[in-house]
C-alpha cells in the first residue's frame, strides 16, 4: 500500500514536472518565435572591405571568416561569406539585447583581405559598427534587419 502511495506521487511529481518544463519550453519557443535579429552584409574585396566605385561591379570577399564580437572582444556568433560575399547572422531576441548590439557589438572580418587579392593586405581585418535599416513582419515573426554601417581597415585585429 506505501508503496503504491509513493509510485502514484512520483508519477504526479513527474507530470508536474514535464507539464513545468514544457511550459517553460513553449514561452522561451514564444519569444524566440515572435522576434529575430539577423545581422547580414556583403563583404567586398577592397582595402576597406566596402563597395567600392564601380559598384555592384566591385569584386566580393568569398570565403571569409565574419564574426560577431561584443564587449571585450567576446565572439558571440559567427559566419562565412559565400561566393557572392554575403554573410548573415541570425540571433534571438532572448539571447541578445537590440540595444546591446548595437552599442557594443562590432562585425569583425578575420580573414586577411589578401586572401581575396594578393595586393591586399595579409595583416589585420575589418571592422564595423551596426546599424538597424528596418523591421520586417513574416507572420507572427518581426525580424529586425541590421547591417554594418560601414567597413574599415584595422592592422592590429
Ligand atoms: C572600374 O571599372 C573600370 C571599367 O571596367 C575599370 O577600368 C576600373 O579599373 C574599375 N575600377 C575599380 C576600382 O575596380
Ligand atoms: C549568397 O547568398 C545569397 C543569400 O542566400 C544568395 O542570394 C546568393 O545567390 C548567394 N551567392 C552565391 C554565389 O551562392
Ligand atoms: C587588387 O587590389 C589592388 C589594390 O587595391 C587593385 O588595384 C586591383 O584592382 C585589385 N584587383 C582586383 C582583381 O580586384
């Protein structure tokens, strides 16, 4: 009889339990599914990583190493530019503060410009602040579209 007590209690303390964790799962699951944060940019091959006078002529910077760095130089996320230089980083709302990103958070390219053009510099990489341009709805979801706001060349990353 004890036994069966304490068998029917375990089983009422584990459901408990899932229902809690579910719970818990479906309102974190809520958040991230109500707001993204995606951080995207083309990287160029130039000596400052930007578009450069002939446009969307210029030559784009594949197969970069682009990391997201925040604070003290704390990578929070990275990515790799594809053949077209584009990079994109996408982040929960839960997991990182809008307002934290932008004020202390850098994108940074790792990958020495002359990877890309061996006149280029193979020392150093680019770094940019970033920048909101707009929200966009898809359903439920509001993504904040974020950019760098602009490339420059540092000697001593
Ligand atoms: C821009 O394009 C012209 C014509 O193709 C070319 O001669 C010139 O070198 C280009 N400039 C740069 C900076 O790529
Ligand atoms: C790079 O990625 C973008 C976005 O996914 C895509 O539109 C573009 O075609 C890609 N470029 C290449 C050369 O794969
Ligand atoms: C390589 O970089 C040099 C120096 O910036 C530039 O003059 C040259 O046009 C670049 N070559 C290509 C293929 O983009």
């Amino acid at each position: 009889m004890a036994i069966k007590t304490s068998l029917v209690l375990v089983c009422c303390f584990l459901i408990i339990a899932v229902m809690a964790g579910s719970v818990a799962k479906a309102q974190l699951g809520l958040g991230g599914l109500l707001g993204l944060i995606r951080i995207q940019g083309v990287v160029y091959c130039t000596a400052n990583g930007n578009i450069g006078v002939n446009g969307t002529a210029t030559p784009a910077f594949p197969n970069a190493l682009v990391q997201l760095q925040c604070g003290n130089g704390n990578v929070v996320s990275s990515s790799t530019t594809n053949a077209s230089g584009l990079f994109s980083i996408v982040l929960d709302p839960v997991q990182m503060l809008l307002s934290t990103l932008l004020s202390n958070c850098n994108i940074i390219v790792r990958t020495p410009l002359s990877s890309c053009n061996s006149s280029l510099p193979s020392i150093g990489g680019l770094s940019s602040t970033l920048q909101v341009i707009e929200r966009t709805l898809l359903g439920l979801l509001t993504i904040t579209n974020i950019i760098p706001e602009g490339f420059q060349f540092l000697s001593n990353l």
